[in-house]
C-alpha cells in the first residue's frame, strides 16, 4: 500500500472515534510509544481553542525544541538584519616597508558562519574551503601592504563570556560537532573533519587526512590495516586541555574510509593559526606563535558593551560582515545546528545585558518568557540549544511562544525558519507521500529516549493550528518507531481534528 492511502485509511478508520480516542489508539499501536511518557498542547490559532492535549502543564526534556526559545528570543531582540563583524587590527600599524612591529588581533563578533556552508540555507552537502573567511581576511591583509608581522596572530574572542560547555551536557558531547567549544570566534563550527582511510597493505596503518588541512592535533594513530571483509572498528578520544588525541581500531583493506567530525580544543587559538598559516601562503612572514586570548566569567577588565572598536585599539587592517541574522536563524532551525543556538543565546545577553554569557542570556530568555505570558514554573533552561539533559519544558509553555510569534509582525519570518515536512531540514525525510506533506511547520528534537515535534500545521482550507508534542523515557526499539507515530497524530489532527 502507498503511504498517501495508508494515511487516508487510518483516518478513514478513526476519523468517527474523535479525535483524542484516535490519537490515543495510535500510540497504543506501537510497543515504544505506549511505554513511553507523552505530552501535547494543539490550538486553532484563529479561534484560540484547544482541540487536544495530553499532560499539557508536565515537564518534559525538550531536546531541541529548545531552540525555538533561542531562535524566537534572537529574532525578537536583535532583529532579522543584524549582522555580525569580524576585524583583524594591527597594534601598531605597518610601516613602509609593511612591517607590523607587534601582533595582529584576529577579533571575532559572534558570527557563526565562518565556513564553507551556503547562504541562504539550501539542502545538500556542505562543499567549498571551509576557509574561505580566512582566505578572504588574509587577502585583505595583504592588500594593505603588509609583508611581515613581528608577534604573532592574536585570536581575540573576549566578546564572549569563555564558557565553553553548558550544564547538562554529556560527557562525549563536546568531543565531536554536537557540541564544540562556544566562542565569539568561531571557525567551520568549531571542527574538524577526519577521514580515516586503509593502508596500503595488511598490518599497515591507516592513513589519515584533515579536512580543513592544519597541524592542530597531534594525533596518536593505531589503526591497523586488516584483510578485505574485516571489521571497520575504530574510536577516536581527544584529551582535554591539550592538542592530544587518540585514535586505534582497525579499517578494512580497500575499505570506501569513514569521516568523523572532531571538535577543536580552542576554536580562538585554531582561527589564529589557520589565519597565520593563510598569510604564510601568502608570502607574509609572521613571526611568534598563534595565540587566544579569552575573558572569563571574573574578569575585572570586562568593559561590558564598549563598541570594539572602542575596546580594541589600533589600525583595522581587514573586515568580514555576516549575512543578517534571518539567514542563520534559518540555519539554526532547519539543521539543528547546536552550536549556532548558543552564538545566539550570547548575542543577545551582549547585546541587551552588556554581557555575551550564558548568565546574560538566559535574563533576557526569562524577561522575554515574562513578557509573553510564560510562567516561571513553565521551564527550566541550561542552554540555547537544548543539548542539555537539565532542560525541562511544558507543552504548554511552548503553545505560548508559538502563538506569541504567529501573532506577532514577525510571522512570516519566523515560520519561513522552520523545518517543513517532507521538504528540508530536519524534516526533509518525514510526511512525504502523508497529507501532512508541505503542511507541517516544526522543529524536531532528540536525546537519548527523548522526543520532540513543535511549530504549526496549516489545513486543507487555509487556517492553522499549533502544536507542541514532547515523549520522553521510551526505549527498546529504534527511534524512527516512535517519530512515526508522531507524523500519524500530525496528520490526524488535520485529517481528522476540527
């Protein structure tokens, strides 16, 4: 049977039940979601009724739902055209001979897109030099003339706060691109691509090759070339604190390789570096090391909201604006991209707290939640992205951000960031075939034995309805099994719900 008729048959066969017995007896169906803890808040948005809910005023981890908050509160406060700066400033300028007698400071402003990513957000592989920021500032550099720096490369994130990880995050999160070191200077995400590919012969060792091409890492590699149809078994472990890291297991001969996503050390330290060694390239000498420099949550020396130009003085040698905000909030949303929603949580605490942390921006999260209406016992968060386990959300606290933004001027934009089903995003693989095809407006959200689905849905005749539906603690068979379940209740409730 097509999936378009499966779905039509299940709503013919419970459409007479009512809405609540059908959704009830769809998550009866399925071993997973039966065991499972359910929540779910579904309004008319142009009548203001709830059709449905289940356990709508109980704490859930929302997963990524959470990014709904950061990606609404960075919308609101900072406005869909902000842009973000990053300059590159000579402490003392070049002379005639295009000499810098100090260091040059690599200053980053929160912008998340230092990348090979397209913009506007598109479906498909990221391709391109994941460089190309650095190229491009290096290329300005030179262009001014300078031929030698005497002390070295600066990599300046103090715009931010130095608070790397959140609470609540796992203790493997920030090993890879799930959750890399938060910084006001960030590089490619903050990561590195490592393909592990076979040697040439049995017992040799892998060969490896990162992606963008540096020396950051001193890696420690003991994976083993075994013969063709063996096992492709191999861990990777990276040393806090330091440029170590670990790498054994064994890759079959002639084996297509495998690539991993490691997250840097210091993403301020790597921007310095790859800058440095793009100047190299160049012909520029540089001499002295590539280096960060940080500010930390007791600086004395924080100067709060002092334009950086104030802040920072010297000779601006080279400058990179974003796209505006609108474009990577698309991002954020479509992708569940963690580390962009913690840029953006920053964003705003600097920009309307005089403080890019995490403390800055969760005041501004909760005087935002006050000003919609949303209780103080509505939610609990750690985070922006919702990578933390410490997270907690009501089905109805989200009911109350969506209808906020449905009602507010900035509708289109904000429903254009969400994932639609069936056709991009975190979406692109679900409701195809399904009357909820194109109809579904939504972020996802997963964790280990966590669930999520939220945004809005639009019927047949033109109106909609949000929706907020959380399940947590299920276990025992993949999650794909309880996802599925969710897609039937959406379509459902606009099969069937009225």
């Amino acid at each position: 049977m097509k999936p378009c008729a499966a779905f039509l048959l299940i709503g013919a066969q419970l459409f007479g039940a009512g809405l609540p017995e059908s959704i009830l007896k769809t998550i009866d169906s399925s071993p997973a979601a039966r065991t499972a803890f359910w929540g779910m808040q579904v309004v008319d948005l142009a009548t203001g009724k709830t059709i449905y809910e289940l356990n709508p005023d109980h704490y859930f981890v929302p997963a990524s739902n959470a990014k709904l908050f950061s990606t609404a509160l960075a919308l609101t406060r900072l406005g869909a055209d902000y842009t973000f700066q990053t300059r590159v400033v000579a402490e003392i300028p070049p002379d005639a001979d295009g000499r810098v007698r100090g260091a040059l400071r690599l200053i980053g402003g929160g912008d998340p897109n230092l990348s090979a990513r397209a913009i506007p957000y598109k479906m498909g592989p990221t391709t391109g030099d994941p460089l190309a920021a650095i190229q491009d500032l290096a290329s300005q550099i030179v262009a001014r003339g300078v031929k030698r720096v005497d002390g070295g490369i600066i990599g300046d994130d103090t715009a931010y706060v130095w608070q790397p990880y959140a609470p609540g995050w796992g203790l493997d999160d920030p090993m890879s691109d799930d959750g890399p070191p938060i910084s006001a200077l960030t590089l490619n995400d903050n990561v590195l691509m490592l393909l592990v590919r076979p040697g040439a012969t049995v017992g040799s060792l892998a060969a490896l090759t990162l992606s963008p091409p540096t020396e950051y890492y001193r890696i420690d590699n003991r994976v083993r070339t075994v013969a063709a149809g063996g096992e492709r078994r191999f861990h990777f472990q990276r040393i806090p604190g330091s440029h170590d890291a670990r790498l054994w297991g064994t890759i079959p001969l002639r084996d297509r390789g495998q690539e991993l996503l490691i997250s840097v050390e210091d993403p301020a330290q790597f921007a310095a570096q790859a800058l440095r060694e793009a100047l190299e390239r160049r012909g520029v000498t540089v001499d002295g090391p590539a280096v960060a420099e940080h500010r930390y949550p007791d600086d004395a020396s924080d100067t709060g909201q002092q334009p950086e130009e104030a802040r920072i003085g010297g000779t601006e040698l080279a400058r990179r604006t974003s796209a505006p905000l609108l474009e990577d909030l698309r991002i954020t949303a479509k992708v569940s991209q963690n580390l962009h929603a913690e840029l953006l949580l920053r964003a705003v605490g600097r920009a309307r707290r005089n403080a890019g942390s995490f403390e800055g921006g969760l005041a501004e999260m909760k005087a935002f939640l006050d000003e919609i209406g949303v209780e103080p016992g509505g939610y609990t968060l750690y985070d922006g992205s919702g990578l933390s386990r410490l997270d907690l959300l009501t089905p109805a606290t989200v009911m109350k951000l969506l209808r906020y933004m449905y009602d507010s001027p900035m509708r289109e934009k904000w429903i254009s960031i969400l994932p639609v089903g069936g056709q991009d995003g975190t979406l692109s693989s679900r409701f195809g075939g399904s009357p909820a095809n194109g109809k579904v407006y939504a972020k996802t959200g997963s964790l280990s034995h966590v669930s999520a689905l939220s945004g809005y849905m639009q019927r047949a005749d033109g109106t909609w309805l949000a929706f907020s539906m959380f399940v947590n603690n299920y276990g025992g068979r993949p999650p794909a099994e309880v996802r599925g379940v969710m897609d039937r209740i959406c379509n459902l409730i606009l099969e069937v719900g009225n």
